[in-house]
C-alpha cells in the first residue's frame, strides 16, 4: 500500500512538471512567434528602407560616392555617372583621386594608401576641379561625411556640379568688371586728354619757336661767315655791322630769352604727358587683364598702384591718395583680374564714401590710405577711407549679392559681393570690417602666400 501512493505521488509529480514543461514550451513558441514576428517587421522596415535609401540614391541630382580607407571607390550613384562619364562598375575599379583635376606631379596623385586619412578628407571637400572621362574639366562643390564601421571607415562625399553656377558667375563678375570699365571711360578719357593736350600744344609753339630761331640760325650763320672772311677782307666791315644790326633786330622779334627759357619747359611738359598718357594706357592694360583660370604670381603693390592709376578721376575731386607699400612684400599668386576688381570697388566705394561726406563742404577733400605689409603666412591690405561709415544695422548684409544703399537705378549691388567672392571664396583670404558711423570705413584684406607648387 506503501509503495502505490509513493508511485502515485511521483507520477503526480511527473504530470505537474509536465503540464510545467508544456506550459513553458507554449510561452516560450509565443515569445519565438512574436520574436519571429518583429523580425519579420524589422526585416519588412529595413528592406523598405533600403528601397527607400536606393530610390534616394537613384533620384539625388548630385553625387554621392563612397570612399574607403584606401581612396577606392566604393559605390557610384547615376548622379555621379552622369557628371563624371563612367558607369558605376568602372568607377569601383577606381581610386578617388582619379575624378579629380590634379597637376600630375601633385603629391595627391601618389597611391592613395600614402595619403593619411585628414589628407583624403581635405581631398574631398571644398570646391574642386573634376575630370570627366572624356577629359573635359567640370567645377565641382564637394562635402564629405565620415562613416565609423566596426572594423573599417569610410567617407560618404557629396559632390555638385557647379559649372552652370560659375559660369553664371564669371558672366556676373564680367558684367561688373565691364560696368565698372564703362563707368571709368570718361574719367579716363579726361585723363589721357589733359596730358594730350600739354603735348599737342608744346608741340605747335616748338614748331613756331623753331621757324623764329630758324631765322635767327641763318642770321648767326651768315655772321660766321662773314666773320671769317674778315680775317683777310677788311672791306667786310661794313657787311658785318649790318649783319650785326640784323642779328640784334631779329634775337628781339624772336624774343630769344623767352625762347630759351620756355622751350625746354615745353619739352619737359611734353614729356611729362606723353609718360603719364604712357602709364594710364599701361594700367587700363593691366586692369582689363583677361579672365585667368591659373594664378599666376603678381606683385599686390603694383596691381594697387595701376588700380588708383585708372580709378583717378572716380576719387582725384573728392580724395587725397596716400600709400604705405611695403617694398619688400614678396609676389602673392593669385588671379590677378579678378583682384583688380575687388581693389577697384574697394576704391571706388571708397570715393562715394568720402563723397557723401564732403558733399556739403565744397573744396574739401577727404583721404584713401592704402597700405600693404607681410604677416607670417599672409599679405595684409588695409583701404581706409574717411567717408560717412556703415551703420551696424547694415554691416552683416554688405557682402549679400544685390545688396545696396544706393538709390534706386544706381549701382548693381554687386560690388562687395564680388569683393568678397573674390577674396574669401577664390583666394582663401580674409575680409574684416571696421566701420564707425561718421568716421570712416576700413576693410581689411589678408591674401595666404601660396606656395608655387600649389598654385
């Protein structure tokens, strides 16, 4: 009897911890089902996703290529295959470096594996030069992105094709430039036509002067001869008193002091006309360079100097010039028209300035000082001007294309935005403002001095 309730008692047991067992085992395939059920969702999500992401990429009308650790391409959207001309599967052969426009020699065109991982970053961004397949060069505007895998890194770059854009903006800034070429037309005209006029001038009174010393010549010479034949003809006596009487009589018609002492000061003026009609020709030469694409190395105290050459009649009734080169300020490389540009609308600006400040004090004149000096790694230009000054309300918006206080009609509002475009955003410099109300207007500009294998 014992042992029936000792067995009963353990298959009670047995069917207790089956009934556990089989009660587990259902909770747990419910947990495995609704496991399986949000995999399944996730899996749906991350699918959609990538669909998404894929539709993105297929879609984005700029590229997007991925870059390894080693510079090789890794993926290649048809954004990108329409701007650099190659299919994706031949853009994966290739290293990054190959889409862009470097000078063969250049450190970067080395195996990429050499180029440490800032130098590949830096490589891809900011704007560059890109090289399509058929070799034509595209501008390009570059931004990266960097992805931190659990066992690599890669760079996600963002790439823009910008030639519509700049060449936009070249026709802008040749617009300008032409504009402001335009603008100093006349005042160069009145600037060549006063030297023209003390050379054409001195030029009638030294024909006329030397018909009168003509005269005069022939006289001192008949008196020569008549002089040494009287060494041996005492009967020429009364031949050379006459010649004498004559000589005298024509030396006061002539007015022989007069002659002597305005005819070299005709000469020097005519000179001086022709050197000064000469050098405005030469900076108008120098200003209107062509549109460069290479910079080219050029002495910034020069370009400033042809830039008040042909700006002269914009400040010369308003301003006093005063200059503080630098003569030893080594050669910046640069592109030398466009920086011929901005000076002159810094200039120009400059003179309105200065105009509106004296506008009611007939006579006076305000001053443009120009300076130019070496720090470190840059050459610093400082225009300052003793016009009316930039309220603060307005100082943040000066360098906004089409931005201007001017009237209505007057003026593109392009000037400072073009300044600033050229330095900033073309050379890598830096453009300050000092401005106080009723005082003045100082920019300050500082150009890097950029190595020549870099230019």
């Amino acid at each position: 009897m014992h042992d029936i309730a000792l067995i009963e008692r353990r298959c009670d047991r047995e069917r207790r911890a089956r009934k556990e067992a089989e009660e587990l085992l259902e909770a747990k395939s419910r947990e495995l089902y609704r496991a399986n059920d949000q995999l399944r969702a996730l899996a749906d999500a991350l699918a959609e996703q990538a669909n998404e992401l894929r539709s993105i990429l297929d879609t984005a009308a700029d590229a997007i290529v991925t870059v390894d650790e080693q510079g090789r391409i890794r993926s290649f959207n048809p954004a990108a295959e329409a701007i650099f001309g190659y299919s994706a599967t031949e853009a994966r052969e290739m290293q990054f470096v190959e889409l862009l426009a470097i000078a063969p020699d250049s450190d970067v065109t080395r195996p990429a594996a050499a180029l440490d991982w800032d130098a590949l970053k830096q490589l891809a961004s900011g704007e560059r030069l890109g090289r399509r397949r058929d070799g034509r060069e595209v501008s390009l505007e570059v931004s990266v992105g960097e992805k931190q895998g659990p066992h690599d890194r890669s760079l996600i770059v963002m790439i823009r094709d910008v030639s519509s854009r700049k060449e936009l903006e070249a026709q802008l800034s040749h617009a300008q430039k032409m504009e402001s070429v335009g603008q100093l037309a006349a005042g160069i005209a009145h600037e060549i036509n006063t030297p023209i006029q003390y050379v054409g001038e001195n030029v009638r009174f030294l024909d006329d002067a030397f018909g009168d010393l003509e005269r005069l010549l022939n006289l001192y010479e008949q008196l020569r001869e008549q002089a040494s034949s009287a060494v041996t003809a005492r009967s020429a006596d009364q031949r050379m008193s006459c010649l004498l009487e004559q000589l005298a009589t024509t030396a006061n018609e002539v007015d022989l002091q007069y002659l002597r002492e305005d005819i070299p000061a005709a000469i020097r003026q005519s000179r001086e006309g022709a050197e000064r009609v000469a050098s405005i020709v030469s900076a108008m030469k120098e200003f209107s360079h062509p549109g460069e694409t290479r910079m080219s190395a050029i002495s910034l105290n020069a370009a400033l100097d042809s830039t008040l050459t042909v700006s002269r009649n914009e400040w010369k009734y308003v301003a006093r010039i005063e200059t503080q080169f630098d003569p030893e300020l080594p050669p910046v490389r640069c592109l030398a028209g466009e920086l011929n540009q901005a000076f002159l609308n810094l200039i120009v600006n400059a003179a309105h300035a200065i105009g509106d400040a004296v506008r009611d004090r007939p006579g006076s004149l305000g001053t443009i000082h120009i300076s130019t000096h070496g720090d470190g790694d840059f050459a610093e230009i400082r225009i300052r001007d003793t016009g009316t000054g930039i309220p603060e309300h307005i100082r943040s918006k000066i360098f906004d294309p089409f931005f201007t206080t001017k009237p209505v009609g007057v003026g593109t509002g392009q000037g400072l935005a073009i300044v600033y475009s050229v330095i900033v955003e073309k050379h890598r410099g830096t453009l300050e403002l000092i401005s106080e109300v009723g005082k003045g207007t100082t920019f300050v500009i500082r150009l890097p001095f950029v190595p020549e294998q870099e230019g």
